[in-house]
C-alpha cells in the first residue's frame, strides 16, 4: 500500500491544488448555460458546452483559476 504524504486534513484542496486542480461544472463563456462534467476536467482538457455546442480548452493557472478558450 502506497504511503500517502499528507493526513487527510493537510491535503491541498481547490485553488492550493493549482495546475492539477480538477473542476466538475463550467459556465460556458458564450451563452453563461451551467455544464456538469460527470468526470471531471482540467489543465489542457477539450469541453464542450451541451447548449450552444462550443468547445473550449480547460487553461488553470498556476494559482487555481479556470479560464476557458475557444478551441
């Protein structure tokens, strides 16, 4: 069984997770519709809105934030 390096309480969560920070919802950029994303998404990852049907590329700084392209 692998170690783990932190108790569960010391684990960087949200924004402390910077690039490798996963998201499970987006509001698309153009029509503001709120997206579930069942799996998951991040850092260099193609989405595509279910209502207006534009895909973006997932853009997570180093500090956390979501930002979402046009692809």
């Amino acid at each position: 069984m692998p170690i783990d390096q932190y108790d569960d309480d010391d684990k960087p969560q949200g924004e402390d997770l910077g690039r490798d920070r996963r998201f499970k919802d987006f509001d698309c950029p153009e029509c503001n519709a709120n997206n579930p994303w069942d799996d998951g998404f991040g850092d260099g990852d193609e989405i595509r809105c279910f209502y207006c049907g534009l895909e973006f590329k997932a853009d997570v700084s180093d500090s956390g934030k979501l930002r979402l392209k046009e692809a």
